[in-house]
C-alpha cells in the first residue's frame, strides 16, 4: 500500500512500542503506540490508537487504513483482533469499509474533542478558570471536570479510570504535601503531547508540556514591589497564611524575600485571631475568613484602614471591590483561555500567566 512502511518492533524486551507507521505521505502520519504489558485487551488499544488520532486530526477523512493481514502481520497480532478493532471503530462511525478496497476513515475532526479538566478544589476563583475555559473552546469539544481534593491518592484514581479516554487532560498539580505517594508518577502516564498543566510549573516533569503557570514567590514579591510607594508608610509585615491550606508555600518565599530585601519587620501567622494589631503593620491574607477577621478587628480598633493597618488579599471578588480591598490577584480568566488556545492550536508551550495588584483604599 502507497505510503505505508513497516512497523519496528522491538522483540528483545516485553515492552512493545510501534512507530513510523505511516498512511498516505501526502496528508498526515499516524504513530500507533501499542503495549503489550498493558491490561486494556489488544483491540481496544488498537481502538483507542486510531480513534483518538482521528479526532485529534491526525488521520483525516478519506485516508486508507492498513489491511487487517497487514495489521496482523506487522503487529504480531490474531486476524481476529485485527478484525474485532475495525469491526467496533466501523460501529462507532470513525472508519468504513469498501469492497475490494480496504478500510477507509469515514469521520474526522467534525468528531467532538475530549477534554478531561481535573481541579484540586472548586471555589470561585475555579468556576472562573471553568467558563472562560470552556467558553473558549467552543462547541466542537467536551469537557469533563474531577475534582482531586489536593489528594495524591483520588488523582491516581481518576487517571488510572480516565486514561486513554479523552484527547486532552488539563490538570491543576496542587497536592496535600504530607503523603508521601508521589503524583509524578502519575503525571508521566499521561502522554505529553495531552497533558496541559494549570496554575504551576513543574520544572521535575522532564518531557515538554504545555502549561500555564504562576511563579507564586516571583509573582508576589513583584506585586509588592510595584507599590513600593504605598508599602513605604508601613514598617511591619504580615503574612497570615495557614500551613494547614495546601497552599503554594513559596508564597512565604516570595514575602520573606521582600521584606528582607526592603527592610521590614516581618512574622508569618496561621491565622489572624489573637493578633493584636500594631499602627504601622500591612497584612497580607490568603483565606477570605481571615480577612473578614482582620477588616473587623481594624474597625473595632482606634486605626485607620489604608494609613495605619494595611490590608492586603489574595485574589479578587466583587465583595472586596465593595469593600475597597486591595487584592494581589492573577488573571483568573486569562488562565483558561490561554488553556484553550493551546489545545486548539495544539501548542505545546509554557506561559506565564498574568499577575497583578488592584490598589484600593485598605493600603
């Protein structure tokens, strides 16, 4: 068959990875991975293969398949599997078959894209990344949405289920640091080319992946440092950041390296309650009962908001606009877009994404 060149199996090991597979040179190659250490039974590999290949657009419509003595041949493989593959992608519409010709793809991109998006938590700040996510994508793709709750242990369980399931897995890589089970592991399972990253780098994934991250040391020292001029007035800082969260901890990086760069007082609390508020103090919070905490005791006190007690917190919401909150934010909707844009230009790239602080009348 024209453009179809040999498999290469390598025999010596059990581990069974077929390249250079290739239909019709002038349109697109196709690369079947197959393993046979893998539990999947053999033909739905071989379903998986084509089927996700077609819907990425890698096969287009009208491409010629190999024979199924040529499959089996190459392969090592039953006639029978062979068949049994073709027969279920001809049921599901992806390929046809004509008499005397061979197997032919019948659809192609006009399939619906898969997306897997799995979170850490669901919050407000989520639900933004969601729609803008989505809305971008557009209505030729699916998403489903699992949450992880920062455990190492339901993320394996929501991979190991989903795996090969969906063209894409945008994944939010925040963990519970006390287990001990790694989530790298889990991570190199998913093939690179699928997997996207959200909201952190992780410069110990050696193989490239798309990604948009935040720096979160970098990204909260140069926000603080871009309001130097309202910083000045204040002598003493505050993080209130509980350990206790899962939050990034070089968040405490990025404030213990501005303060010791610009000569403040500095203390890092868990939380906000039995802290007796100092004139010429700027706290910084992460968590939303902290900061109603803070804005309460300010207002029970003889202080004043933005001139003697600073506030500062992560994250914007239409309440701390009210209120006059600053916030230290990253551009929450800016994240899922650039999400999507990479899956659709099938980009593989890492992007910094936004980060800023909105000044308002607490500092």
């Amino acid at each position: 068959m024209t453009g179809y060149n040999t498999a290469r199996a390598n025999l010596g090991t059990q581990r069974f990875v077929f390249k250079d597979v290739y239909f019709n040179e002038r349109e697109n190659d196709f690369q079947m991975k197959f393993d046979r250490d893998d539990k999947m039974p053999k033909y739905k590999q071989i379903v998986q293969s084509i089927r996700i290949d077609i819907e990425r657009g890698i096969l287009k419509k009208g491409t010629q398949l190999p024979s199924i003595s040529e499959l089996s041949v190459d392969y090592l493989l039953a006639r029978d599997t062979v068949e049994k593959a073709y027969r279920e992608l001809r049921n599901q519409g992806y390929i046809t078959s004509v008499q005397g010709k061979g197997y032919y793809v019948q659809s192609g991109q006009d399939k619906k894209i898969k997306i897997l998006l799995v979170f850490n938590k669901l919050s407000s700040y989520k639900k933004i990344i969601y729609y803008s996510f989505i809305k971008a994508l557009g209505d030729n793709v699916v998403v489903d949405l699992e949450i992880h709750h920062y455990s190492v242990k339901r993320f394996r369980e929501i991979i190991e289920k989903n795996l090969r399931q969906y063209n894409h897995y945008v994944i939010m890589p925040h963990f519970d640091q006390t287990e001990e089970e790694d989530y790298m592991d889990i991570l190199k399972n998913i093939p690179s080319s699928q997997l996207v990253l959200l909201d952190r780098e992780i410069p110990e994934l050696t193989q490239p992946v798309s990604s948009i991250y935040q720096s979160f040391d970098k990204d909260i020292f140069g926000a603080l440092e871009n309001a130097n001029d309202l910083m000045a007035k204040y002598q003493r800082m505050v993080l209130v950041f509980p350990f206790d969260g899962n939050y990034p901890k070089e968040i405490v990086s990025g404030f213990r390296n501005y303060c010791i760069n610009y000569h403040k007082d500095f203390e890092v609390l868990e939380s906000v309650h039995g802290e007796n508020l100092l004139p010429g103090t700027a706290y910084i919070v992460v968590e939303e009962n902290d900061l109603a905490e803070l804005v309460k005791k300010t207002r029970q006190s003889s202080y004043e908001m933005g001139a003697e007690i600073g506030v500062i917190s992560f994250n914007e919401t239409t309440l701390k606009e009210l209120l006059g909150i600053t916030v230290i934010t990253t551009d929450f909707e800016n994240m899922g877009r650039t999400a999507a844009a990479l899956i659709l230009n099938k980009e593989q790239i890492k992007v910094k994404n936004p980060f800023f602080m909105i000044r308002r009348g607490s500092l």
